[in-house]
C-alpha cells in the first residue's frame, strides 16, 4: 500500500502529475489549432460546419457532459454516502431519455445556433432572444462555477498547492487555458477536445473499475461489503444523506427532479445538436451519448464503492478538495503515483473540455442572439459577430474564475454545484422549450414570465438557502441571511416556471402567430425546411 496520503497537503509525484498536466494541455493545444484553420464563419465557429457525424457527436456529448461532477463529485458522494450518492448517476442519465424524446430532433430542426433560434422563432424576437442569452450565461456560468472549483481542488491536491492565494491562482490559471481553447478553436476545436476527453476518461474508469473489482475477486458482493466495512451499513442503505429529517426528504424530491429534467435545458448540450448535419444524425448522437454515459455511471458505482471500501471516508474527507478527492485517491491506492497521474490528466482534460464548451456557448449565445439579432438586427459586419463571441468568451471566463475560487475555498461538492445549475436550466428553460414546441397558444408574455419567471425565483431561492449562508458548508459560513430551508430550489422553482408561462399566455391580449405556429410545427416534426435554414 502506498505511504504518501491524503493527510498530506498532496499525493504522489508533483513532478510526475505536472507532466501528464503538461502532456494533455499540449495535445489538446495542439488539436486546438489545427481545428483553428477551418474557423471562416460564424457557422464554423458555433457549429464546426455542421460536419461532425452522429457516432462523434455522441462521443463529444458524452465529453461535454461528463464533467468533473461526474468523475470527482459523484465517485465521492458514492464513497462518503454510498447509495444516497449513487442519485446523482441515476438522475444525469434518465434525463437523457427527456433529451431524446421530447427535444434534441425537433431543436436541431428549428435552430440555426442557439437555444434562442428556436424561443424566438415565432415570438417578438428581441424581447425573448434577450432573455434566453441572460439565461444561457446564467446556467453557464453555474456549471462554470463548478468546473472551476474542481480544476483548483484537483491540481492543488496533485500540485501541493497550499493556501487561498495559491489555489487562486490555480483557478485563474485554468481559466486562461479555457478561454485560449475557446477564442482559437471555436466549437470544431473544443468537439475534437471533448471526444478525446471522453475516450479517454471512459478508459481510465474502465481500468479503474476492472482493478477495484480484481481486488475482491470481481464480485460486487464482495465489493459492497469491504465498503460497509470501512463506513458502515448506511452506505449500503438509502437516507445516509437524504433521510436525516423532512427537509433532507424533500431535497431529494428537489435534486430529483432538477437533474430529470435539467439536461434538456442546459444550452450547452442543445448546441451539440447543431454540429451534425440532419436531424436523424442528431438522433443517433443521443442514442450514442445514452450508451457511453451509461457505461460511464456503472463505472463511477464501482469506483465510488471502491473509494470508500479502500480509502475510507475519514481520508477522502480529509484531503484537499474534500470529496471530490475520492477517484485520485482510489488512483494512487490501486497503482501509485503512475495512475494516479494519468487519472489525474484524464479529470484535468475533462474539466477544460467542458469549459471550453460551456464557454463557447455562452459567448454564442450574447453574440448571436443579443448583438446580431437585437442590437444590430441583422446587419452584422462579415466576422463582427465572431469578433464579439470571442470578446464576451473573455468576459465570461473572468467571471467564473472569481466564482470559482469562491466555491473552490467553501469546499461544496462539485455534484451539487452541478445539480443547481440543472435546477437552473429546468426552471428557466425547459417549461418554455416544451411550450414553444407543443403549444399552440403561447406567445411571447408567456415566455418572457416563464424564463425570468423561474430564472429569478431558482436564484433567488439559491441565495436565500444554506448553500450561500447559515451553515458550516455554505458559500459565507460566517453570514446567515437563510430562509430558503431546501439547497437544491427545483421542487419550488421548476412547477412555478411552467405556471408562469401558463399564466403569462393567457393572461395577455397577444394574440399567437398562427402563421409560424405552423411553420414551426412542421418543420419541428418532419425536418422540412431545416436544412435551408440552417444554411441560410
């Protein structure tokens, strides 16, 4: 067994773990730039020309979606609360089945680029395409805020970064990274990051899974029971984590539902959608994702158990980076600073993939959507909008770094921090997606109160709950300015999002554009029209 542990400020070689750090920056640069080249128009650059095929594009879903959430935060909350963490996995892949059945052909049919394409298309365009773009930043920069405090808490417990000034920087130093990937390669650079990312964290859990369960004579069983032995019946039972009173019950209920119904409305997973080249690409694309982020799950439950049977709960939560130290120490426990480098490399690619994506698709959204369509209407000098994209990729690159190291120095589980942002995009997005596409009555004042609507209300909900203030894990554990009892809003805020658009609808005098309803309608469910459209 190895000797160097989590009780230390690092684990295994810095020098050895800065070296693969290296080694993976230098091949995705290296991607990076040779995708760079191809980057002539906006469509190259928000949808790398809509030449990526179904089977990549799942590969690349997979890579955008399987964050540092996935690898650190679940494998983590699995080792610490056993089968309470296990939700997590459950609820980020049922979702995909809402993704495919009710919104990922119809999207890519209507859109050009963004989410807005298809709020605005028979709506008032500059009111709702305003307030999708305020929306897509808002989700981004959630999930942001989680990558970035992953990043931090991975390369300083690798690293043996000590200190708030010096975590900072680690933060501020992958923020960089991101917004370079971002302004050089577009989206054709950041999809050939996520499908490598993805192949190869798919991979190093693979291997992981295969050597924890070689441990115990690969039976889970087995398994099960060296975990039990180390924290406990309670990791083998529900409620270690959500059963303590009412209040963590319906936190369950809440998380739930935001992660079933989050990933169709996270922007940066519908602009996947517009990189393929029709529809039934789109399609196979989900199906892909499905597999490969499935997989990936049964994986993260071997791996989780195995942190907690091998490592224990006391040493995961004692390291830097608390829980989300889980899979790194379960690394270097199984084959020492060597994995452990690797599987390092492998969460560090990971977050600057989903970054880069996050990212991109921000800047896509102000730049699409708000200066070309509101503020310019239109006419947009050749590259202007590009030029834009890139400026507001910085601009939102500089705000998540600050929010990150705020997160990073709370020490929140990057799961949860995950899971708000999808209590986000399913407060504020989704009821008005599936509006626009199923409704024949809705109009623009029902969009409008269902996006800011559930925007205001999950926000607000999050500041006023122990996630931000009154308690010892909460953003300001020395404020306390809670109300809110809940730490995942989604129970309140998604039903009140879906009223709002109810409401706004049918207590306004607009009448709904029949016309476009029509159009929408057809070219929505058959494909006719789409292809001229996204090549207009």
């Amino acid at each position: 067994m190895p000797d160097v542990l989590a009780a230390e400020s690092t684990i295994g070689n810095p020098a050895i773990n800065i070296s693969i750090f290296g080694a993976f920056v230098l091949v995705t640069l290296a991607i990076t730039f040779k995708a760079s080249r191809n980057n002539k128009s906006a469509a190259d650059y928000y949808a790398a020309g809509r030449t990526i095929t179904g089977q990549q594009n799942g590969l690349a879903i997979a890579g955008d979606y399987l964050s540092a959430a996935s690898f650190l935060g679940i494998a983590g909350a699995i080792a610490v609360y056993g089968y309470d963490g296990f939700l997590y996995s459950i609820g980020f892949l049922v979702a995909w089945l809402v993704a495919l059945l009710l919104v990922a052909e119809l999207m890519r049919n209507t859109a050009r680029f963004t989410m807005a394409d298809v709020l605005a298309f028979r709506m008032r365009q500059g009111p709702v395409r305003t307030a999708a773009a305020i929306s897509t930043l808002a989700v981004s920069l959630f999930y942001l805020l989680a990558q970035m405090a992953g990043a931090g808490g991975l390369v300083a417990l690798l690293l043996g970064v000590e200190g708030d000034l010096a975590e900072a920087l680690v933060v501020t130093l992958v923020g960089a990274l991101m917004i370079f990937y971002v302004l050089v390669g577009g989206m054709r650079g950041t999809t050939w990051v996520q499908i490598i990312k993805a192949s190869l964290l798919i991979a190093g859990a693979l291997v992981m899974t295969v050597w924890v369960l070689g441990k115990y004579g690969f039976n889970l069983s087995a398994l099960l029971g060296g975990a039990i032995e180390s924290g406990g019946q309670a990791v083998a039972e529900p409620g270690a984590q959500y059963g303590l009173n009412d209040t963590t019950k319906l936190d369950f209920v809440s998380l739930g539902l935001a992660l079933v119904l989050g990933t169709a409305g996270l922007p940066h997973v519908l602009m996947r959608f517009y990189t393929v080249p029709t529809s039934k690409e789109a399609r196979t694309s989900v199906v892909w994702a499905i597999w490969l982020i499935g997989i990936f799950y049964l994986f993260s439950l071997v791996i989780g158990y195995g942190a907690g049977a091998l490592v224990g709960a006391e040493r995961i939560l004692a390291a830097p980076g608390a829980v989300n130290a889980a899979a790194p120490l379960l690394a270097f426990e199984l084959g020492g600073t060597v994995l452990l480098g690797i599987i390092a490399g492998v969460a560090f690619a990971t977050i600057l993939a989903v970054v880069a994506g996050l990212t991109i698709t921000a800047s896509a959204s102000f730049a699409h959507d708000v200066y070309a369509s509101v503020i310019k209407k239109g006419n947009v000098p050749p590259n202007g909008e590009v030029r834009v994209a890139r400026i507001t990729a910085v601009v939102v690159g500089a705000i998540s770094i600050g929010l990150g190291i705020l997160a990073l120095q709370a020490g929140l589980n990057i799961a949860f921090l995950v899971a708000l942002a999808f209590a986000v995009a399913a407060s504020a997005n989704l009821p008005t997606i599936l509006y626009t596409l199923f409704w024949k009555k809705f109009t623009t004042q029902g969009a409008l109160w269902s996006i800011y609507g559930g925007l205001i209300i999950c926000i607000g909900l999050i500041i006023f709950s122990p996630v931000v203030s009154g308690a010892e894990t909460a953003m300001f554990p020395t404020a306390d300015f809670a109300w809110f009892p809940l730490r995942n809003p989604g129970l309140v805020s998604i039903p009140a999002s879906f009223l709002l658009g109810y409401l706004g609808t049918v207590l306004t005098k607009e009448k709904p554009n029949e016309a476009k309803w029509a159009e929408l309608e057809v070219r929505a469910f058959t494909g006719i029209g789409a292809e001229k459209a996204v090549n207009h």
